[in-house]
C-alpha cells in the first residue's frame, strides 16, 4: 500500500478552493487505527497533560544543570541523535510521505519512517496525518484544528490564537475522524499496528537513551543524566518546534508563493525544524517533496529524500519544478531578488 496523489490531493484540498474529501469506502476491518475514539477522553487528556508538563519542567530545568554542572558529551550526543530521528521521521514521514505523498517509498522505508515518527512521541501515525489533513483542507478558515488566528486579528485575539495553534488544541474533546481523513492509511495493516502500538514506542523512545547512558558509562547516574537530556529535554524540545509551525508560521513570516492561508516562512527554525519551517511553499504546493526550495533555505528533510531515491529506497519523487515555482509566486512587489533566486531541483 502506498499514499495515492489522487486521495492525498482529495484530503488536503487544492491551493486554490477547499477540495471536497470523499466519504471513506465501505467499512473496513478496523475504522481506527488508535485505542481511543475520535472523542478524547479524560484519560487520555490527562495522560497528554503529563506528557507536555513533564519534559517541558525538564527543559526549563536543562539551563541552569547545564551553567552550574554541564552536560557530557554522551548526553549531548544522545539528545541530537534522538531529536534528528524523531524529527526527520516526522517531516518525511508522518509528514511529506504519509500524509502529502510526495514520494512512493519500498516497504522498509514505509515501516522505517512509521516507527521513526512515532519515536517523536507527538501521537500515533494516523492520528497526527487525519489531523494534518484536515488542517490543509481548512487551513486558516474555519475547521482548521490549530489555526492562530481561530479568535480574530487583533493582537488580544491572535495571542489566544497563537496559545490554541501551539497546543491548547490537543485538548479539545472531538478528535478529527480517522475515517475519513486518513482510511488509506487503516487500511494497511502494518501500518495500523504501528499507530496502534504508539504507548509502545514511547516507551522505546524513552528507554533507549538510559540505557544507552548507562551501558556506556556502567553507572545509574550515567542512566539518569542520559534519561534527563536524551529522553525527557530532546522531546520538549521536538514538541515544542513542532508545534510552532503551527503557530508561529502561520502567523509572521515572508510569503513569497501564493497561498489560501496565512503560512509564513520563518527561517530561524529551519535547522530545528528540519525544513519544515520554509512553511509558504508547502502551503502553496503541498506534494512538494522539498519545502526550501530558495536559495540558502536548509531542508535537510529533502536531502535525506534524496539519499532515499538514490539508494533506490524511494521513487516517484515530487521535486519542485521552476515553471511550476514560478507560477505560484506571489506578485507581492515587495519581494526581494533573493526570495526570487531558485536552487536547483533538489
């Protein structure tokens, strides 16, 4: 099974109008691919509330254990090469692949790439790409789940915004329908499985660097510092760029591509981010493979792609097109020579 153009397109809507999504086709073994429903219940906002406080107390905390006793190398080190498989795994996969198909990839990478993203402990894998499809059909108008600017445009109003589009939205009791946002996706039974198991690979995600830490150093304290810095700080971390594309990119930023929404392109988040955050070409070509498609714009989401189809793991691959680029860019006169100079294709 792979993410087909024609219900990816269906699902995210066209860059001009709101393209209807089908209803989904008759009912299949499994209509969820989550334990819980399309309703979230007290549990399971609870369990969320424990799982956004805790590693962000941890974050907070990072700053003055890192001034008054440092960090080892081997924290460090476990932190970045944690963040970076979770985080690529969301960008290319939960992201670019599952829900955009913006590349067909051979079985391996699919399940690679579903366990890569669920070790970024942002949700299960059908529950994160029901939830970013629906944003791309309403994106910044009404039925967008984490819009910033859902209470108005007036600075009172986008600062509550900016507050629900970061994370105040994972609360809400009604969850977007698995059903009929991601049914291509439940249909795949490994891939349903992995959705299915995300307590899972939490657990994994947060085991690995303890005992990483304390199989190196042969110590509970090598454990727990590695705990602390790889496990507990690099997903606050993750979150929390995360969930600014939502907020922050849909708030400031250079548009220099025509778009129905309000993405922006913030570069300072580029590294963090993994490219994601040259968020006004997505918005304006959501199939497109690379999202830093100017030049100086890192997105090293795209040239991990890049590795993929030339090892022959991933093909069909949507690379940007200057004809294509060009008739989406924004007319605006204000846009600068260097927003108009286009990279090569990759």
């Amino acid at each position: 099974m792979t993410t087909t153009p024609d219900l990816v397109e269906a699902a995210v809507g066209s860059t001009a109008e709101p393209a209807p999504v089908p209803a989904p086709a008759a009912p299949e073994p499994e209509d969820s691919a989550t334990l819980g429903g399309d309703e979230r219940r007290s549990i399971e906002q609870i369990t969320l509330l424990l799982f956004i406080a805790v590693p962000f107390l941890a974050l907070i905390a990072a700053v003055p254990l890192a001034w008054g006793w440092g960090v080892s190398w081997l924290d460090l080190g476990l932190l970045v090469a944690m963040y970076f498989i979770g985080c690529h795994g969301i960008t290319i996969g939960f992201h670019r692949y599952f829900t955009h198909g913006s590349f067909k990839a051979k079985r391996p990478l699919r399940i690679a790439l579903a366990i890569a993203g669920s070790l970024a402990v942002e949700g299960p894998l059908v529950r994160w790409v029901a939830d970013h499809r629906k944003h791309h059909k309403f994106s910044d108008a009404e039925g967008d789940p984490h819009s910033p600017w859902r209470y108005g445009e007036t600075v009172p109003a986008l600062m509550k915004g900016l507050w629900w589009a970061h994370m105040a939205w994972m609360f809400d009791t009604e969850q977007t329908p698995q059903g009929k946002y991601a049914p291509d996706l439940i249909r795949d039974p490994a891939l349903r499985r992995i959705s299915r198991q995300f307590v899972l690979w939490t657990t994994v995600s947060l085991l690995i660097p303890p005992l990483v830490g304390g199989l190196v150093t042969w110590s509970w304290q090598g454990a727990l510092t590695a705990f602390f810095w790889g496990s507990l700080v690099r997903v606050a971390l993750l979150h929390h760029v995360t969930w600014s594309i939502n907020s922050i990119c849909h708030a400031v930023g250079k548009r220099p591509f025509k778009s129905r929404d309000r993405s922006g392109n913030v570069w300072w988040l580029a590294v963090l981010s993994c490219g994601e955050s040259w968020h006004n070409l997505h918005h304006a070509d959501p199939t497109c493979a690379r999202h830093g498609v100017q030049r100086g714009q890192i997105d090293s989401s795209a040239r991990l792609i890049r590795w993929f189809e030339k090892a022959g793991w991933a093909y069909d691959v949507r690379w940007p097109k200057a004809d294509r680029l060009e008739a989406k860019r924004s007319a605006d006169p204000k846009a600068s020579r260097r927003e108009r100079s286009l990279t090569d294709a990759a």
